[in-house]
C-alpha cells in the first residue's frame, strides 16, 4: 500500500490554501478507498469467474462420462426432442385425442347445387353493394 502523502500548508497562509489543501487530501484519501475498492471487486469478479469456468469444466466431464456408459449401454443417441419427424403435427395431435370430435377432421366436400347457391348468393351481395355506390 501506497504511504499517505499530506499537502503541507504553512500556518501563515490564507484561509482559501487551507481550504484547497484540506479538499485536495480528502480528494486523495477518496481516490485510494476507490482504488482499493475496484481492485477488490476485480478479485472477487476473476474468483466468480474462474469458479464459473471450474463448474463447467466438471459438468462436461460428466457429460462426456454420462455418453460413455450409454455406449457401452448399446444406446447410441441422447433422447430427442420435439415431435417425431415424419409425422404432421395433425396427425400426431389426432392420434391422442381419439374419439374425440377434435381429431382428424376429414375434408369438406359441397354438392354442386350448393356450390351455385352460395355463389348466386355472393353475386347478389356484389351487385348490391356495386348499385349503393
């Protein structure tokens, strides 16, 4: 640690060097205690850090060892995740609900008398509107 080093006035000089003097010490003393501060925080930090990097360092060691023995295991992939490929999410939704009406849903088909209603109907809607404007 740095030894303290005092601003020395002479007793005969004004009141504002005094003032200066003494703001400039505790100026000093405020710059060390922050010093000291930050460079405790800077340890503290690299401590975290390299426990951080220990603790990882350890669970990729058990990884690696948890892969080994589901090699010799005969098991030679980690679970997957998500949906099995292949499948549609439909289809794989539908299969859970069974007998439910929010299953499958079959496509829809119209009856060509239908299919002129709605469209005669339609037409008259646009004719409608094109005879309001």
């Amino acid at each position: 640690m740095a030894k303290k080093t005092r601003v020395r006035v002479p007793q005969d000089a004004p009141a504002g060097a005094v003032i200066a003097a003494q703001a400039e010490n505790k100026l000093d003393d405020f710059a060390q205690d922050l010093g000291r501060m930050l460079g405790q925080a800077q340890n503290k930090a690299e401590s975290w850090l390299g426990q951080r990097k220990a603790i990882a360092d350890h669970l990729i060691g058990l990884r690696d060892t948890a892969t080994q023995l589901l090699a010799q295991l005969g098991v030679s992939d980690a679970p997957r995740r998500g949906r099995r490929s292949g499948k549609p999410a439909a289809a794989s939704a539908g299969s859970q609900r069974t007998g439910s009406a929010k299953g499958r849903k079959k496509k829809r088909t119209m009856s060509p008398e239908a299919r002129a209603k709605i469209g005669a109907a339609q037409r008259a809607r646009w004719a409608r509107q094109k005879s309001q404007k």
